[in-house]
C-alpha cells in the first residue's frame, strides 16, 4: 500500500418548504459513514461504509485495497506530495439554526410568501435548509485534522398569470453559517414579487449580435459553468476541455482576473479544507487575462505539473471525490456601473439566471437570463423577457471590455457526474463587446 486515506462525515439536516403559506414538505435527514481511498501498486481503490467504529475503518481501508488491485486502468496512478495538515477548524453559526423551533422558521417563511404576492403574482414558494456538516480526515503520511461548520439556505419563486401569460421570478441566500443568512431574505423577496409582475408587460428582444453588460448573478454563472468547468483537473487529464494544452497562456481580456476562494467567510463554497486534505486557499485561476493554473487534487495535478488546489469534494462519503469548484469569481474591474453601461453605450443588460447548458470539451456556452434592459445611450431603458445569451467561451473571454469596481455573490450547487456540491459565484458588472443574443426572430 503506497498510500491511504481516510473521511469520516457526520450530515444532520433539515427541510421545511411553504407553497402558497402552507406547508408543503418538512424532513430531518441524518447520514454517516466512513470512506477510505488506497493507492496501492499505481492503482487506486475506495470503499465506504456506515460506521466509524475502529473496527469499521480496518475493514474499510482492506476492502479499498482489494478494490486497488482489481483497477489496473486506474486513470491516475500517482499523486504529488503534501504536507500534513493537523489541527481543528471549526466554523461557527452566529444564529445556529437548532435554536429556533420549526414554528419559528415557518413564521420567517410566511413573512416571506406575504411581501411576495403582490400585483398579479399567483403563487409562492419558499424553501429553508440547513445541515449541520462534521468531517474528520486522515491518511497514511500524517494528516489528522477535522472541522465543523453550518450551511443554512432560503430560497424562493414567485408565479405571476395573466392569461395565458406565465412568469417567474427567483431569489435565494445560501451560506456557511446560521438564521444570520436569512438577514435581508424579506426585502429580496418583495423585489422578487415585483419583477414577476413586471415581466408580465415585457416585450422579448430581437436575436442578434450585439453588446451587452452582463449583470454580478449571469456573469458568475458565465464564468463558473464557461471556465470553471473547463479548469478542473479531470477534465483536462481526459481531454474533456477545450483548455487542455493552454496553461500560461493568455487566453482572455486583460481586465479578467478569476479566482477561486474557499476561505471566503460566510459563502455557500466555504470549507476548512477539502476531502484530500488540502487546506483551503486563494486559487487565482485567470491573472490577467493569463491561465495561471487548474484547479485539481493531488493525482490529477502529478499529470498536469501544476500545484495541487483544495477542490476534492464529494456530496457524501459514499460517493468518489471528483474535482469541484468552491467560490468562483470574476475580481473587480475599475469602472463605476453607469461607466461600464457606457462603454456598451447601445445594447442590452441581462440580469439573473434561469439555466442553460455548456460543454467544457467544444467550449459552447447557452445561457436564459431572467430579464434584460435594453441600453439606449449609455443608459437602463425598457424591460425585457424571454431573453438568452449564447457564444463561444474563449471569444467571449476576449471580448470583455469593461468591469465594474465591486463583486456580488449568488449561491447555490452544482452538479457533475450525477453529485451536487455547495458553491458559491460572484462577479462585478462586465461588458461584452459583443454576444449572441436570442430573443423573437
């Protein structure tokens, strides 16, 4: 056995969700279990199980190292080095969300669902999480350390009808912390209310090219599903990403800087350290416009000969750890907003995010924006809906022009091979020289 590791996960968490006031879903889920990984003979193997009991981590680790030797193909057969890392990093609630009753959080959620339903709007729905999260971490070259933290999150969807005339709006305040997340969530909401009734009298703009200011929600969502995805380790040693091969060279806009950051206090992506036992730290993916590094494990970084970054994750401890983004941002520009809308000038503003697709290997991006503002000298004029963005990713890292002077975050998860991890997406106010955008022909 050249290598071993091994994760202990505790997971106590609650649901509580309101349709239209009521409630609709109320859950407690508790989970636990061990995971061990072995590196044995260039091969990897991993097994998992429900108890933590010494015995259970004996036959956890031999049952990995039986998995190792019948893995022959294993796609990463060595790792890089790293330091041992002990200690305690515990993250405490200001608000622990065990010290308020459930009828307590129902009162908050119908607060919400109240200064919601304005105007034309004809239904709400609220939802509130929480997880008290606990992992302990070892491996064979001397790690020992473990932390504690909260994730507690809100969401919410207002439905406005006219006819046969349906829209939506979203919010949502996720975090690592307590009820404190929740703080602003009423007004948030009441602005949500507002904008679903709005889009009722919206007009969908004319498809075309055309410049366009992104707003700090769509933007994070470019620069997470676009690059993010595109850096992470395992793409890039599969040739899954269209920036394979790319590393130090500059591929966008000198104005961009992005960076990954699972330090940041109270982010949706924060942790202590990862499930390699890396300690959190800044990343700076893009310097100016430059491919600095990727984000990737200790296996996946002995192929790229980069530096190993604390993005190992797993959604629990019976599932492969996979490289995952944590806090993803684009850094801050210069420019004031009004003079980010006036290098655009004439165009379109496109808030919010509604989905979409992307595809790491051929570097095509789809994205729905919630809304958009059509951009008539330099300034916000009529509401717009039904509106997307689509382009490739590199050209558009080219063509950004403009960043505003300060960075907004969204959270929410992310998916990849069937897990779902926190994270978090932030960026300023960035115009775009030109994008596709696709509305009525």
């Amino acid at each position: 056995m050249q290598f071993y590791e091994l994760v202990e996960v505790d997971v106590d968490g609650r649901t509580i969700s309101l349709k239209d006031g009521d409630v609709e879903d109320l859950t407690s889920d508790f989970t636990s279990g061990i995971r061990a990984r072995v590196l044995s003979d260039g091969a990897w193997g991993f097994a998992s199980g429900k108890s933590v009991e010494e015995t259970e981590k004996e036959d956890v680790l031999r049952r990995a190292e039986r998995a190792s030797r019948h893995n022959k193909a294993s796609a990463f057969k060595d790792m890089v080095e790293s330091k041992a890392l002990k200690g305690t990093f515990d993250i405490e609630p200001d608000k622990h969300p065990r010290d308020f009753s459930i009828g307590e959080i129902v009162d908050m959620l119908e607060d919400f669902t109240d200064v919601a339903t304005t105007g034309q709007v004809t239904s709400v729905d609220v939802s509130f999480i929480h997880s008290d999260i606990s992992m302990k971490y070892e491996n064979s070259e001397g790690s020992r350390c473990e932390f504690s933290m909260v994730k507690t999150g809100v969401s919410g969807k207002s439905v406005a009808k006219e006819g046969n005339n349906l829209q939506t709006a979203r919010e949502r305040s996720f975090g690592t912390g307590g009820i404190e997340v929740l703080e602003g969530f009423c007004d948030k909401c009441r602005e949500m209310g507002k904008r679903a009734d709005a889009l009722l009298d919206a007009n969908s703009p004319k498809s075309g090219r055309m410049k366009a200011v992104l707003d700090p929600e769509l933007a994070g969502v470019f620069v997470h599903e676009a690059l993010g995805h595109s850096v992470e380790g395992d793409h890039i040693v599969n040739g899954n990403s269209i920036l394979q091969g790319m590393l130090g060279e500059k591929i966008a806009s000198e104005e961009l800087t992005v960076k990954d950051d699972p330090t940041l206090p109270g982010l949706f992506g924060s942790y202590p350290f990862d499930w390699g036992g890396i300690p959190s730290q800044e990343t700076v993916i893009l310097d100016g416009g430059r491919l600095n590094t990727f984000l990737g494990s200790r296996e996946t970084s002995a192929s790229t000969g980069t530096s190993p970054t604390p993005n190992l994750r797993s959604s629990s401890y019976s599932d492969i750890p996979l490289i995952r983004m944590s806090n993803t941002y684009i850094d801050s520009g210069n420019s004031s907003f009004e003079e980010v809308m006036e290098e655009v000038n004439e165009g379109i503003l496109l808030c919010g995010s509604r989905g979409g697709q992307v595809s790491p290997a051929e570097g095509f991006f789809q994205f729905n924006a919630e809304e958009g503002y059509s951009i008539d000298n330099g300034e916000k004029k009529e509401r717009i809906r039904d509106v997307s963005m689509s382009g490739r990713t590199l050209k558009t890292l080219r063509d950004i022009v403009a960043l505003s002077d300060k960075v907004s975050f969204n959270s929410g998860r992310c998916g990849k091979n069937g897990q779902t991890v926190s994270v978090s997406e932030g960026a300023p106010y960035v115009a775009v020289s030109e994008i596709l955008v696709g509305g009525r022909e």
